[in-house]
C-alpha cells in the first residue's frame, strides 16, 4: 500500500481502512479520498417482526364474499368437523402496511447484494452482472400472470422463447436435445442422474451399474444427488498438479460403472487437459459421462460438452446466463443430453408443429416430472434475453474477459503475503482460482474465514469453498467478465489490507467485522437440539422458557 | 472526423481494447489465447457458435421481447379459472418491491455478516410459516411442493428404516410423476383410495416408512376423513406426511394439529406471481423432533446471538446434515433452489396476518362453494358430492353429448380460460380471491350455452 499516505495527525481508528489526501498536497479545500471505501453496512438494530406492531393493525385487507355469495352459502367450513377447522388464529404478527414495508427495506439494506459490491468472492457462483432490463421482462403480465394451464394459442411467445432457448443452449453445448425444467443446478445434476438411470434399466442392467464416478473439486451436488439416487460414490483425488487422478479413474471403473459426473474447469480453476481422455476410459467400461457445466463461463464458445464426448450436461442460468442468484434461487438448470438419451428427458417439451409451438406430453420412456410445468420460466426468459443480447462473438467476448480477468486478478493477488495458488503452478486458470491463506494461517494464526468476515468491513466479502477443505484456508475467487479493471484493483487492495492487518494487527480481524450490521455470532446453539430454534416459536419455548 | 469509438459491451467493462491490452500487459501475457493452453486442440471449437445475430442495443432487444411478449395473453382475473397448483392471487404490491430489491435479487450465499438481512428474512420466513403450521420448524424453500413431498416422503423413509409409502387418493399426476421418480428404487408405492377402511387395509402389512394425504385433495376436496388416515399412520408406527395448501390455512385446521408429522406444499399462493410456472417453491415443516431435524437436507436458518448483547445472530443449524458438509453422506442434497419466494410468502403472511389468512380463507371457501352451486346449476353439468367442502379447486362433470376438451375449447372461443379436461367428461376449475359473483354468474352463462 506505499501509494498510500495517511492523512497527517489522523490516527487509524481500528477496524477502519486509513484515509489519505492527495498526494503531495495539504490544500485544505480539497476533500481527503479514502485509500480504502469506509464503507459501513446499515445497522438498523431492526428487530423479529414478531416484536412489531399491535393487535388490529393490518398489513392488507382481502376482498370478502359479496352479500348475495354469503346468502347463497353461508360459511362452508361449518360443515366441516372440528377437527378441520382452525380453532386458534395463527400468531402472525399484526402490523400496518408502512411498517411491514419499513421492516424489510431495513432487512434489505442490512444485505449486500451483488448489485452494490464488487462480488468476485463467491468463487463458482459466477456472480455476473444481471441486467436491469430483463428484470423489466419479467414482471410484464404477459409472462408474470400466464398460468401455466392456459391453452397454448394463447402463450405462443413464451412457448417459441422456450424453444428458441433450447435451440441455443444446443448450440452452445453441441447437444441434440436440452431441456429447461430443472429449476437450478443441483435439480439439473439430479435430472441427469435420473437420466442415466432410467438408460440403464431400459438396456436391463440397472443392478449391475450400481457405481457412480465423480471428483474431488466438482460440486458435492454431483455426489450428493447421486447418492440419493441409489448409486455408490466413487470419489477421485487430485494428484499431485491437482488434476483428478487417471490411475485412479482408470482403477475405479468397470462393469459396475454407471456414471462419470464430473466438473471441468474443476472449482479450483484448473482445466483438465486429458478430459476427453477420462471420457474415453468411461465409455470403454460401458458408463456414461456427464458433463458439469457450472464453470463454463471461461469456455463460452471455446470448448463444448460435445467435443469432449459427453452423453449429458448441464449449465447453471444463474450462474453462466446472468439470472439473478435470488438470495439462492429460484435459479434454474438446462440438461443437455445427446439423441440416444433424448427420449428419457423430462415431460413435456416444447416443439413446433410447423405452425405453432405445441407442449409434447406424450413422452413414454420420459424419466416424468422434475419441476412442475416448463420450470422457472422467468429465468428461462432473462437467460434467453442475454444471449440474444451477446450473440456468439459476445458469448466468446465474455468468456474470454471472465478468464483475463481472472489471470489478472491472481496476478495481482498472488503478490499478497501469505496467501498461495495451489497446483499445477505457474500454469493459467480459466475462470475462477481456489487459493489458500496456509502461511498466513501459520504465520498469524487466524483463519480463512477471519479474513473474509474481515473483507465484509470494506464492502464486500469472499468464500471459501466447499467441505471437507481440500485446499487448506481456502478462497475461491471468480471474476467473471462484469467487472472493470478499478473493481478488480480495488478488490485486490482490500485482500492486501485484509492480509497486512492479519499480520500487524491481528486482533482486527480475529475480532472482525467490525461495521458489518452485526458483530461475530455465538455459534454453539445452532448444533444443540435443546436450544437451536429454527423459529419463533421454538425459541420463546426453549430460550425465553415462554409457552407459545 | 472523430476516430469511431468501439461499441464496447455495456455487460463487458474490461473488453474495451485500450483496457483488455493493458491488462495483458500487466500481466506479462501477449494474448488471452495463451490462458487457454490447457485446452487441446483436438476439443476447441474451431468456428463461431451459430447463434442469431446480437440484438446492438438495448432499445433493440426491448423491441425484440415485445414482439414475443404480444404473443402471450395476460388474461384478466375474472376470466381465468385456472389452479390445480398454480393459481391467480393478489400480490401485494410491498411483496412485489421487497422481492424486486436488488439487495435481495441479486446476492447468493454470503455469510451472517453482510448478508444478515437475507438470514433474518428467510428466519422470520420460517418462523410466520411455523405459526401458520403450527409446528416449530420449517426449512429454507425447496424447489416446489412436488419436490416438498418427494423430500418429505425420504425423510420418512429413513426417519423409519421402512420401505413402503402409502399414498391415499389421487394425487396430481405430475406431483406423483416427480415422487416416483425421487423415490425409485429406494421405495415403493402403494395406492389406496380415500377411505379409512382401505389405508388401515394397507398399513396391515407393515413396513410402512409414511401414509401421505393431502389436506385439500387433487380436486379441490376437503377430505373430512384425513385425521383418520394420520391416526391410522401412527397405530401403525408409521409417519403422516400431510399436503397442504398454505392460504387454506387461516380456516382450515394445520395437518399438525390433528397430528401430522410433515407437513409439505407449495408457496406459490402466498404472494408468488403464477410466471407460467416459474412461482412455485416448497416447504416442509415438522416439529422440533432430532430426529426428524436430522432428516432435512435443506438449510434451517436459527437464531443465535453474537458478541455484543442484545443483537440477533443466524446461522445454519445442524449443518452437519447437509451434502454442503459432507457431499454424499449428507441427507439427499442441498443447492440453490427458491429462497426469494420464501421472503416473498414471508412478506406476504406479515401484511396479512392473522386476521387477513382468516378472512381469505372464508373468501375463497365462500367463491368456490358458490361456483359450485351455480355451476352445477347449468343442465348437463355436475358437481358431484354437494355436501364436500372444496378450496378454490374444484372439477365439474358433464353429462351431455360434449366432451370435456371441446368444452374448453368453446369456453375459451367465449374467453374464458377454464374446464382443463381432467378425464374424458371432466373439467377442472378453480376460483379465487379475485373473482366476483358476476365473473361466476358469467361463466355459468357460457357453459349454459355450450353444454346443452
């Protein structure tokens, strides 16, 4: 930080990036700029809604029965016995409207949105830019108030988007079908798994391919949902250049082989050059493979699940295609498959009769229903809308900036002390890094997470990654294509305070944040059943000893 | 003359050529291709993707969607009849702005730190839901009430060891569709009609995991026997595993109040536009039962407190459950899914409280028995079971020459969106909150002239 200079006779107060003047200048007229935003999140203090408003304040007043409706029927639940009717109210809280709203305009203030910060640290969340103007499509009543059931010559033009969205997502992935229900990534994986394993039964071997293959760095989803399924779990390592191990792989298949579910890019950013080659060792057991697309946004237009010899795949729209996350979904999922398991995809499709754009219901080897309807149809419509605002040359644009982007910021991250970028060293990543704070953990003794609670200070944050760490005091950082070279810097400059502080005031950051709406949380009752309280009700029980 | 500027991608900052050559250079990389080195040759695309032409402008694509948008009908309330798990309600419009927020909208999964208003919302989220059900826990929204019930379902099953799940009456094909699929090979199903006689004739054989009912039926009906199946359920050793329709619940009795152990359904009517689909989320919700705690594969969201008394905290409780900690050993799996609906449904129940869920609920019981009564009115057409208590859903028989899909076809010549055939000389219909007494008179008047 030498291109910074504090400001003469300020001392830093703790926990606040120091400011600086212009360098070389003392004019008093000219505002000090902060080397660093002193950024301070809302702190409302804002209190449960539960502890707001008072008997008789309403938020909203539904329409009641006209009288000659009340004449004609009275009060149907009379007829009910007793044991179906609500005897006591609900205790929902009681607020007027103004107040209700006042509530969580605070909550939403108390939240940094990827809107508000520069959002490169939820690594494999692709926290691209959600244009403004597709939101604007989907509150239209033409698609937020058509009912899934309306005849189909009344909904031609979100059924023709469905369709046109399905021609280009074949395009991007060189598969022969894609369906578009899964309503996010992880119900996309599952629709595959569910893909296979009707491929399986439908060749009679559904007992003996019993085993599914995925990796070390691809999402716990890949496994998880294989596991639901019924399959066994092989999990391969990384080898010593992080690359997912072929004698391993080569070791784990056989006639038990069902499946090779597999990342690539992998979480750690590394591409797997021998991919295709895991593919082929697949086949040649007589699996599938199937290919997880989450982190495609560094190889738009650059490389295909086709190409790779993938039999299925699957991209996140609100990761790749700009959908927004949501607070965590709705989102949505597209499961690319090749001809041979096209038939098995779920019901119905979207087709074109030559006419008109018709539901196909009549799908008998269909796995069935994954979502109700079409799926997140709003997504679905703002994903379509950013490719058609991109076209080829910007999808290609972008994948290629998300991974100068990201080269970029390692470039200038890897200059921090303490901080190291695992594997295959010296070689690029494509769009995200998966570094580890290991020396400076040594070093200081603070953590990972210390740091980014931290980050939270200076307006934005970082994740880790998923369980169990395979990379120690891990941090996963993904760019992507929407961010400017000042975002990245800025960030960059964050990471290097975050970490000097770590160093020569320590006590900052193990006791981070510190002007984040609240303060470190006291974790121990979440993981004790005789006070963990997962509502209001739970807690007056068995924290405030109240009975509700 | 002005050198032309590029049109750099407004979504694309750092592809502005001036930027993108000295990123390079600050890099010490001559071309992007070079952090592509990893990818061989043999798997690159070696053409353009073939996609349309890019729209150019914002003011292009705005003009583009328009054209597609004309080619939908956003049909007036009182002219659709449409529900049977995706319906028309009113949507508030402060739901509408919290939601529309773009702290909201656009932030994913950080931590309690920056994103506290996001854990708050999806508490209280879980903690007006518990009131509502009362239970004490309720899970961060799975993707829909199909996916609800197939969750709710595998819970039981290994909350129980056992392997058979009795199903009672008909369900929605589709939901069926989709647990069938989740619970292949895992557990079987068996189907039983709506009767005390036949579930207690299927608990008969044991190693029953769950016996899943639903407060209001696929058609609409209020099945006065339900309390009966959960009782049966529990003589058995078996869970109860209760559908239910959230808005229904200011008036009609919460499943775990006469005993339900899961209860599951779908968010949509609490404050969700229908989006062609795209509104739906889940919820399932139990009492605070370690057992059954242990058995969410969801995130629970739990209130902690932090360093400085008299701030609220949150957390996940019982993390340790979840494929987040420990990929297949966790229960099923956790992702993504629909947690802004959840802060919709709780920004919802919050405006409405205790008093508007009632008065709903006696709204929609009021309009659905009324059209039920008028339409049955119409000669040729039959409501069957007049005495039933129905929910905003509902199906009509017809006895006349007329099937059901070429009803519907002349219903909607006469623009009305309603009668979706539900077999051969069935129709379904629904009504709503939002109907008056002049859109059912209406409706029954078009179906006096089609039907005779």
């Amino acid at each position: 930080m030498t291109d910074h200079h504090p400001i003469a006779g300020r001392q830093p107060i703790a926990g606040e990036p120091e400011t600086t003047d212009r360098p070389g200048t003392t004019d008093p007229r000219i505002a000090p700029k902060p080397a660093l935003r002193r950024f301070h999140q809302a702190r409302w203090d804002e209190k449960l809604i539960f502890e707001l408003g008072a008997p008789g304040e309403r938020g909203i007043l539904p329409p009641t029965p006209e009288p000659a409706v009340t004449a004609a029927v009275g009060s149907p639940a009379d007829r009910l016995p007793a044991a179906l009717r609500r005897g006591t109210p609900p205790a929902l809280p009681e607020l007027g409207q103004q107040q209700v709203l006042r509530h969580y305009l605070r909550l939403s203030q108390e939240n940094l949105g990827a809107d508000l910060n520069i959002d490169v640290g939820q690594g494999t969340c692709t926290m691209k830019y959600s244009p403004k103007v597709n939101d604007s499509f989907v509150r239209d009543p033409r698609i937020a108030a058509l009912h899934p059931a309306q005849d189909a010559t009344t909904v031609q033009g979100v059924l023709e988007l469905v369709h046109r969205l399905e021609q280009l997502l074949k395009e991007v992935s060189g598969m022969d079908r894609v369906s578009l229900q899964p309503g996010a990534g992880s119900a996309a994986i599952w629709t595959n798994v569910s893909v296979i394993r009707a491929h399986f039964a439908a060749r009679g071997e559904p007992e003996q391919r019993d085993e599914v293959i995925t990796t070390a760095f691809s999402h716990p989803s890949n496994a998880a949902c294989a596991k639901t399924a019924g399959f066994k779990v092989i999990t391969l390592h990384p080898d010593a250049d992080g690359y997912p191990d072929i004698e391993a792989l080569r070791a784990a298949v056989g006639p038990r082989t069902a499946a090779l579910l597999i990342t690539n890019p992998e979480d750690t950013g590394i591409y797997n050059p021998r991919i295709a080659e895991f593919v082929r060792i697949v086949h040649a057991a007589g699996g599938l493979c199937a290919y997880d697309q989450a982190n495609a946004n560094g190889v738009l237009g650059i490389t295909r699940a086709r190409e790779a010899g993938f039999d299925l795949c699957h991209f996140n729209l609100h990761k790749t295609f700009s959908t927004p996350h949501a607070c965590g979904g709705p989102a949505a999922g597209a499961c690319g498959v090749t001809a041979e398991l096209a038939p098995y995809l779920p019901r119905p499709t979207v087709e074109f009769d030559g006419e008109r754009y018709v539901l196909d219901h009549d799908r008998p080897e269909s796995i069935g229903k994954i979502r109700p309807y079409l799926g997140v149809v709003p997504n679905l419509v703002r994903a379509y809308a950013w490719i058609m605002s991109l076209g080829a040359e910007g999808l290609r644009e972008a994948a290629e900036i998300a991974v100068l982007n990201n080269n970029y910021l390692m470039h200038r991250v890897q200059r921090i002390r303490g901080v190291s970028v695992p594997y295959a060293e010296g070689r690029p990543r494509v769009e995200q890094v998966r570094y580890s704070w290991r020396q400076l953990a040594e070093d200081t003794g603070l953590h990972s997470e210390d740091l980014g609670y931290r980050a939270a200070d200076f307006g934005t944050h970082y994740w880790t990654s998923h369980h169990p760490y395979v990379v120690p005091e891990p941090m996963t950082l993904e760019p992507t294509e929407s961010y400017s070279r000042a975002d990245l810097d800025e960030y960059a400059a964050i990471l290097a305070e975050v970490a000097r502080e770590a160093y020569e005031e320590p006590e900052t950051v193990r006791t981070a944040p510190h002007n984040s709406t609240v303060h470190r949380i006291r974790p121990e009752p979440l993981d004790d059943p005789k006070v963990w309280s997962v509502s209001w009700r739970s807690y007056r029980r068995k924290v405030l000893g109240e009975q509700p | 003359m002005t050198a032309r500027v590029p049109r750099t991608h407004p979504y694309i900052p750092n592809s502005a050529p001036d930027v993108k050559t000295a990123m390079l250079a600050a890099i010490g990389a001559r071309t992007v291709e070079e952090f592509y080195a990893d990818i061989p040759a043999a798997l690159r695309l070696d053409r353009p993707l073939r996609l349309p032409e890019p729209l150019g402008s914002e003011a292009r694509l705005v003009a583009h969607m328009e054209e597609l948008l004309s080619r939908n009908a956003a049909v007036p309330p009182g002219r659709s009849f449409l529900g049977a798990g995706c319906y028309r309600h009113h949507v508030p419009a402060v739901v509408d702005e919290v939601v529309n927020r773009s702290e909201f909208l656009t932030a994913y999964a950080g931590e309690p730190y920056e994103d506290h208003g996001r854990f708050q919302a999806l508490w209280e989220y879980q903690s007006l839901m518990a009131e509502l059900l009362a239970v004490e826990v309720v899970n961060v929204p799975t993707y829909d009430g199909f996916q609800a019930a197939a969750t709710a379902l595998r819970m039981a099953g290994r909350a129980t060891g056992r392997r058979r799940l009795v199903l009672v009456g008909e369900l929605d094909p589709d939901k069926l569709s989709r647990i069938r699929d989740y619970v292949h090979g895992i557990h079987d199903l068996v189907h039983v009609p709506a009767e005390p006689e036949a579930v207690h004739a299927a608990l008969a054989t044991g190693d029953t995991a769950a016996v899943f009912a639903e407060l209001t039926d696929h058609r609409g009906r209020v099945d006065p026997e339900l309390p009966q199946y959960v009782e049966l359920a529990h003589r058995a050793g078996a869970l109860a595993v209760v559908g239910a329709n959230p808005l229904s619940l200011g008036v009609l009795a919460p499943p775990a109040s006469f005993g339900a152990d899961l209860t599951c359904g779908d968010l949509q009517p609490l404050g969700i536009h229908p989006s062609f689909g795209g509104g739906n989320a889940g919820f399932i919700a139990s009492q605070d039962d370690e057992r059954l705690v242990a058995e969410y594969p969801s995130r629970l969201f739990g209130l902690v407190p932090t360093d400085v008394p008299g701030e609220y905290g949150f957390g996940d409780v019982a993390y340790e459950r979840t494929s987040f900690a420990l990929r297949e050993e966790g229960k099923e799996w956790v992702g993504t899914a629909a947690a802004l609906h959840g802060i919709a449904a709780g920004v919802y129940l919050a405006l409405m409280g205790p008093h508007g869920m009632r008065e709903i609920g006696e709204t929609i019981l009021a309009h659905t028995a009324y059209a039920r009564r008028r339409l049955a009115e119409v000669p040729g057409v039959e409501a069957g079971d007049p005495e039933a208590v129905h929910f905003a859903d509902f199906t009509l028989r017809y006895t006349g020459e007329r099937t059901a899909a070429e009803i519907a076809a002349a219903l909607l010549d006469r623009g009305f969106h309603a009668g979706a055939p539900a077999g051969e000389r069935e129709g379904r219909y629904c009504v709503t909150e939002l109907h008056t007494q002049a859109d059912i008179d209406r409706l029954a008047a078009a179906l006096e002239e089609i039907v005779k």
